[in-house]
C-alpha cells in the first residue's frame, strides 16, 4: 500500500526540515525532497520504491525505514494496513517536520509548490508502474 501525504511544500532555507529523535544527524536540513516512509517491517517496499524514484524522477528523494513507535513514521494511511500485515508506505513532504501552516487556516494553495509537485507525482506514477511490473 502506498499513502500520499502532503506532497507539494519544499524549501530550500537551512534548518527548513526537522525530525524527530536523532533522525537530524542523518538526513538533510533543508526540506527540499520527497520521503519515502515505512515501518521496519515494510523495509523493502521502502528500498524498491525509493530505487524506482530515483531511477524515473530528477528530484530528490529520502527513504527511511523506522520502527512505527518513532514520531511520524506512522501517522497516515499506512498504519492500518499495518495491522494486518501488509507492508506500506507513506510518500510525503513531511508534512508537520517542513511545513509550517499544517492544519491552520493559513494552509492555502499559495504555499504549494506545484511544478516540484508534478514531478514528483510523475515519479510516483512510475514507482507504481515497477511495482505492478514486479513479478
């Protein structure tokens, strides 16, 4: 399974992204890429999708495959294919680790980018269709 969760604000400004934990000594500052986020368990489907991004789309991208207690990991769609066993994944922008005007009334669309949001939604088409093709 595959959630979409926020996809269009990026921001080239240092110290524009944070993280929860200790994730900061690993992962940019600048929030100007596409996550690929999964449980432990949905490892895999981390690796394969981030692979298929990379390969189809110039934008950058970052996969992470944590355990779900870890703030953020599990806080979309996924969760519940989760409990009952099947991997997913979230993409996303990080939604409340980049973007400030997360569910406030400031959240309007003069904040999306949407020329880097075409192209990763274009690259999120061809993750799906490598996955599909994937015996």
């Amino acid at each position: 399974m595959i959630s979409l969760e926020m996809l269009g604000f990026y921001s080239d400004a240092p110290g524009s992204q944070k993280y929860p934990a200790l994730l900061s000594l690993f992962y940019p500052s600048r929030g100007n890429f596409i996550a690929f986020v999964g449980n432990s368990e949905s490892r895999d489907l981390v690796r394969r999708s981030t692979r298929s991004f990379r390969e189809s789309a110039k934008f950058p991208s970052e996969g992470v495959a944590a355990p779900a207690s870890l703030p953020g990991v599990g806080w979309s769609d996924q969760w519940s294919f989760w409990q009952q066993g099947y991997p997913a994944i979230m993409i996303t922008d990080t939604a409340v680790f980049r973007y400030p005007y997360y569910h406030t009334p400031f959240d309007t669309t003069d904040k999306i980018d949407f020329e880097k949001m075409a192209r990763v939604v274009d690259g999120v088409r061809n993750v799906v269709g490598s996955l599909a093709d994937e015996p």
